[in-house]
C-alpha cells in the first residue's frame, strides 16, 4: 500500500496558450479554471479523482529541471515521513 499519490503536476511554460492547447487536445480534457493570481490555468482531470494538470505562465523562457513540478498527497504525514 502506497502512503502517497501523485495530486498535482504543473508545468511551467512561457508561452502558456499552446501548451493549453496541447494538453488540453492530447487528454481531451477542458480548461476547468484560470487562476490569475497563481498564473496557472488548470485542466479537467482525465479520470474522475486524477491528477490535476496546471500550465503556470512564467516570465523566462523555460529550460532544465524548472520545468516541472509535483505534488503529492499523503493521508497520514507521519507514516509518509517515516518510510
């Protein structure tokens, strides 16, 4: 039994609106929310209870390990933090 599961996956992008696009197309997903104060537009999970996608607008064009980000949920931190 796993005591993590992957919640959220945001992907940083300088150009925001075509990589919308293409996960949005890829996935078949729509666009369920457009934050404005995080900057990031989230997509409609693929699956009821999935993993929530967000594109996150950034000012620098993007290259390395910035590109990416996860995050994941615990039920219990203590047990997630002892393994």
């Amino acid at each position: 039994m796993s005591v993590a599961r992957i919640r959220t996956v945001i992907l940083n992008a300088h150009e925001a609106d075509p990589v919308v696009a293409f996960w949005s197309g890829l996935l078949g997903v729509a666009v369920r929310e457009t934050d404005p104060e995080a900057d990031i537009v989230w997509l409609d999970p693929d699956t009821p209870g999935g993993v929530n996608l967000g594109i996150q607008h950034v000012d620098h064009p993007v290259d390395g390990p910035t590109q990416v980000h996860v995050d994941v949920a615990v039920g219990d931190l203590t047990v997630a933090t002892s393994t």
